[in-house]
C-alpha cells in the first residue's frame, strides 16, 4: 500500500540513480587509479593509454544525438541495458587484455557506452518525471553517481594491492550487471503519462498552474504541439550554442585534469600514492556533498548563476593544483573541483529544461553530451601529448585554467530565449 502512494517517477530516480552508481566503472576518476599499475606492466606511455579514452569519447559524441533522439520516442530502458552490457562485457575483456589494441578495443567500447548510452538515457528521463522538484530530482541521480565513484576509487586500490589489477577489472563487470543492467531491465519506465500519471505526481492544478514553457497557464496547455520547442528551432537560438560551447571547452579541462591526476600528484607534488588515492576520493566526496547542497538549492536560484559561478570555481581550483606541493592544498584542490563538476553536470541540464521544456530533453542533452565527450577526448589527450612532450603537466593545467575563465563567460551572457523567438522561428520554418 505504501508503495502505491510513492511517486512512481522516485523509483525513475533510483533506477537511473542505480545505473550511474554502476557507471563508475568507465569513469576516467576510477580509470586513473589503472594508470600506473597497467603502465608499469606493459610499458606504455600516457598519450598511449589517454588515447583510449578519446577513441571512445568521440564514438560516443557521433551516437550522443541519436541516442538523445531514441529516448525522447521510446525511453531509456533499451538504452540503459545495452550501455551497461556493454561497459560490463569491457570490463570483463580488459581482466584479460594482454595488447595496447586489446585495451584500445575494451575501454572504447566502455567509453562510448558511457558517454553514448548510459549518460543519455539517465538525466533526461529523470527530468520528463518532474517539474517542481526537477533539481532535486537529478541531483539525487547525479549524486548516486558520485557515490559510485566515492566506492569503487578506494575499492579498486584495495583489490589492486590485493589481487591484481585484473580483479579489479572483473569486480567492476559484475557490479555493472547487478546494480545497473537489472534494475533498468525492470523498473525503467518513459515518462510519467504512459501510466495515467503526473509530473510530480499532481495534477496539473496543484501543481501550481505553472507552466514549463515559462508562459501563464497550466501545463495542459503546454501538451499542445504549437507551444513546444523542437528541436529544430532550439538550435537555432544563441542561447543553445553559448551553452554547448561552454560545457565543450570545460570538457577539455575536466578530463585533462582528471585522468592525470593521480600520477601528476604522485610524481610532480610529490605526493605518496596512497595520499594521491586519498585526494582523488575527496575530489569524489566533494562532488557528492556538492550534489546535495546545490540540488536544494536549484531548484530556488537561477541555474544560469549556479553554472557560471561553477566554472569561476573550477578556475580557481585549476590555478590552486598548478602551485600545489603539498596535501592540504591538494586536498583543497579536490573540495573546489569536486564542487565545480558537479555544479557544472547537475545544472546543465535544468538550465536546457528551464530554456526550452522537457519535450525534447533527449535530444538536447544528447547534442549537449556529444560535444562534452568531445571535449573529454581532447583534453586527456592534450595532457598526454603535453607530458610526453615536456615531462610535465603544467602547461596543460595553465591551458585549462584559461578555458575555464572563458566558459564563464559564455554562461554569463547566455540569456534565456523568449516565446517571440520561438513563434518567429516557427513562422520561418
């Protein structure tokens, strides 16, 4: 009986929340704990095994759209057990690789899964269920995904130390499968009308009489097809392409930095491995803390402000690990970025839902993904090249600092587009 009177689109939340908890796997926060241990072993250089991810990233960014376009139409359920069938079988593979191509092959299919599959069919879905409590809604997804990251980083440090990094590996494969690919399997659902339900599960009277578009009225008039978004005239509105341009360039720095961290800790702060692990789960705490504490808050002060101000933290986090020599300030570094990414990821999303409704969220957050992983494949690779290049990271980081400055300002003058703009564009098309 109690569960009846659950909102069903909670049990969206935890599902989706359970896939991206699973997710972590592909994660280049968890994947750089592999770094030195799969290096030393093979031999390989580090624009070698960053290039791995860049493969798989621009897969993914080439699938993104039409991924994004598949779960506006039919849902996330397909999409969501394929992505994380996918990560576990590469999981199960890179246990076994013995060859650069081998590990080439396994982690693109992963990356590209990640990226493509599992990232699209998770946030959208979540914000076709809500509108009230949207931020609230996916910051508890984004959330579960933090802690999936906060448990595998120490998890995976252990079974190394312990067994190997092969075991790891099969660990990760088989949590995908129980924690991500059933439930999905069984509990995801497409939005909230498909079972006689609400948005919020209210109707639509109590809910207000918002309305999604922005516009006076209840949200039954925004069910008419004339005073939707398509996708068609979202893109061609200034405010879609500041914003997609902010999240590729910030991609660059986020990756760059990430995917390095533990062995530009380890061997440029001077920093142990064990303290470097240490930081790299801070860094992960931090991003789960800040899920909770901007998730109150989205869904009361404007996303546009939570994003731009996350970008100036970033910046300020970057310009601290350039001087970092010590494990306070590389904690410090972790608390500050750990905050930035999440206010980054959390309020991109309601920022596109807020500008255009939630009737084409697939597709935009599948245009907006592409050129994130785009980004996340160019900046891993910057910081190989760079540090093969000099033996250092340094003037990779000073790069990514200036790239962060920039997305601020992108978000800054990316104004919300007004319904005039719309019905032109409708009149044009």
């Amino acid at each position: 009986m109690l569960l009846r009177r659950i909102y069903y689109g909670w049990f969206i939340v935890i599902t989706a929340g359970a896939a991206e908890f699973a997710n972590a796997a592909s994660s280049i926060t968890v994947l750089t704990i592999f770094v030195i241990p799969m290096t030393d072993e093979f031999g390989w250089s580090r624009t070698e095994i960053s290039g791995a991810t860049s493969i798989g990233a621009l897969l993914g960014a080439t699938i993104a759209p039409l991924i994004g376009r598949i779960v506006d139409r039919l849902g996330s359920r397909l999409v969501l057990v394929v992505g994380g069938l996918a990560v576990a079988g590469s999981c199960f593979y890179l246990a076994a690789a013995q060859t650069l191509l081998g590990f080439y092959i396994a982690f693109t299919v992963a990356r590209t899964a990640d990226q493509g599959l599992i990232k699209i069919g998770t946030t959208p879905v979540v914000a076709k269920w809500f509108y009230r409590f949207r931020g609230r809604a996916i910051s508890s997804v984004f959330f579960m995904g933090m802690l999936g990251v906060l448990v595998m980083v120490p998890a995976v440090q252990f079974i190394i130390s312990e067994w190997g990094w092969r075991a790891a590996w099969v660990v990760l494969g088989a949590v995908m499968v129980a924690v991500g690919v059933m439930p999905s399997l069984l509990f995801m659902r497409r939005r909230p009308e498909d079972m006689g339900l609400f948005m919020d599960g209210m109707p639509p009277i109590q809910n207000g009489g918002q309305k999604e578009s922005g516009v006076d009225g209840s949200f039954e008039l925004e069910l008419d097809v004339d005073l939707r978004w398509r996708i068609s005239l979202v893109i061609r509105t200034p405010a879609f392409w500041l914003i997609l341009t902010s999240l590729f360039v910030i991609s660059t720095a986020s990756s760059g930095v990430i995917l390095h961290l533990m062995p530009y800790l380890t061997e440029e702060s001077g920093i142990s491995a064990k303290s470097a692990v240490g930081v790299i789960s801070g860094f992960t705490a931090s991003g789960a803390f800040a899920t909770l504490a901007i998730g109150a808050v989205s869904d009361r002060l404007p996303p546009r402000l939570l994003m731009a101000s996350s970008y100036l933290v970033s910046a300020a986090a970057m310009g601290l690990l350039i001087i970092t020599d010590s494990l306070p300030e590389a904690y410090l570094f972790a608390v500050l970025q750990g905050f930035a990414a999440i206010g980054i990821n959390l309020t991109s999303p309601i920022l596109l839902a807020e500008y255009y409704g939630r009737w084409t969220i697939g597709s935009m957050y599948g245009i907006v993904r592409a050129a994130q992983v785009a980004g996340f494949a160019i900046g891993a690779l910057i910081s190989g090249v760079v540090y093969d290049s000099t033996g250092s990271y340094q003037l990779a980081f000073f790069i990514f600092l200036f790239i962060a400055l920039i997305s601020a300002c992108f978000i800054f003058v990316a104004k919300k587009p007004n319904q005039n703009q719309r019905r032109t564009s409708s009149a044009e098309v």
